[in-house]
C-alpha cells in the first residue's frame, strides 16, 4: 500500500508559521504520521522551522506531551496551582 500524507499537512505547517496553536489531534497526526514515513523529512523541517520561529503555547507543549506520555510532569510545571 502507498503512504500518502495527509491533505492538511500544508495547513499545519502554514497555521504554525502564522502563529496559530495546533490542537492535540494535529500534534499527534503529525507525529505518527512522520513516525510512519508518510511525512518526508523536508516538509516536518519545515513546520520544526516554523515552531522554531513562533514558538509553541503552553497548551500546545502540554499536548505534544500528553501524546508522548509525559503530561503529568510538565502539568505541575505549566499549569497554575
């Protein structure tokens, strides 16, 4: 079966380069996505330059590491008590 990126990658990568958060579903398709070889290199540097750019909100890294299993770390961290 062809790997095909998904049709909104260029709208992910464009919402990040305008500032706009990418909701936690957005963050965990693209990592898998490019985990499993359907993003190419080129097009992930180019949101990574984006997000180096613009940053990253705070819901936004809670996300990314609630994907990556880590939330209940950085949530004490970040979120006020």
């Amino acid at each position: 079966m062809k790997k095909t990126k998904p049709a909104n990658l260029l709208d992910l990568i464009a919402k990040k380069k305008n500032g706009i958060p990418l909701t936690l579903n957005e963050i965990n398709s693209l990592v898998s996505d490019y985990t499993l070889g359907i993003i190419p290199d080129y097009q992930m540097a180019s949101f990574l330059m984006a997000v180096y750019f613009r940053g990253m909100d705070d819901i936004e890294i809670l996300n990314y590491n609630e994907f990556r299993g880590c939330h209940k770390i950085l949530k004490d961290e970040i979120s006020p008590s």
